[in-house]
C-alpha cells in the first residue's frame, strides 16, 4: 500500500473490486484511520488464509445481510461473489442462512439486493391480490 490517498483508494479497488463511499471520504478527510481500519479488513478479510475469497464472500453477503446493511454495501459483495464465479443460486442460499437468524425483515432486505444484482423475476398471481411490495 501507499501514503497517497488517491493510489490507495485504487488498490482498494483493485484488490476488493469496490469501493465505498466512506472510503473515498475517509481518504480525503483522515487518511491514517482508513489505513486502519483497511489493516483489519485485509488481515480478516482479503489476506490468503484458510478460507478461500469465495467463501468469505458469502459469509460477507450474510453478515451485511443480518446486520441490515444498506443494500448498495450488500450488492457490492454480490457482485464480487458472481465475479468470483459464485452462481446466483449459491449467492442466495447463503441470504437464506439470514432467516432463521435475523428474521424475515433481514431476509426480505438480502433478497431484494440479490435480485436487483442477478435480475431474479418472480412468479406473478394470476388472481386479483393487493400489491405487497417487498415485505410479507
């Protein structure tokens, strides 16, 4: 890694395949915090070690998931999974986990994410029913 900010917020690109928004701030409003708390990020998360990327892209996906992260963070990290060669299908049994856990306002939230990011369609009523949305 380098001291110059713009460089780092491109390894940080380069090497998580995102970026978020308190990243760049953090970048330009205090430097040294974001070095950090990207040293705990890289020993946990983007460091070689037992687990391999992929699944700690899934583990990622359900913990954002259960602690209802803002759905931007949480197709950020879908998009990495496909990227990886994870399928939808396997992205989405991970959120599954988040039901039993977190409830179904969690579950309902991962989703959500999931299918905007892979597109996923439903199947519709074909009888008259009211509009529910995203929830129950």
């Amino acid at each position: 890694m380098t001291d110059d900010p713009q460089a780092y917020i491109n390894d940080i690109a380069e090497k998580r395949g995102y970026v978020l928004d308190y990243h760049k701030v953090m970048a330009k409003n205090d430097f040294p915090v974001l070095q950090a708390a990207n040293h705990v990020v890289s020993a946990a998360y983007l460091d070689e070690r037992l687990l391999d990327r992929k699944t700690k892209e899934l583990i990622f996906i359900v913990s954002l998931t259960v602690m209802r992260a803002s759905k931007g963070h949480i197709q950020s990290h879908i998009r990495v999974a496909l990227d990886l060669g994870l399928s939808a299908q396997e992205i989405l049994e991970a959120i599954e986990i988040a039901l039993p856990e977190a409830g179904i306002v969690a579950f309902q939230a991962g989703v959500e994410a999931w299918r905007e990011v892979v597109g996923a369609e439903g199947v519709e009523p074909q009888v008259s029913v009211h509009e529910g949305g995203s929830g129950v």
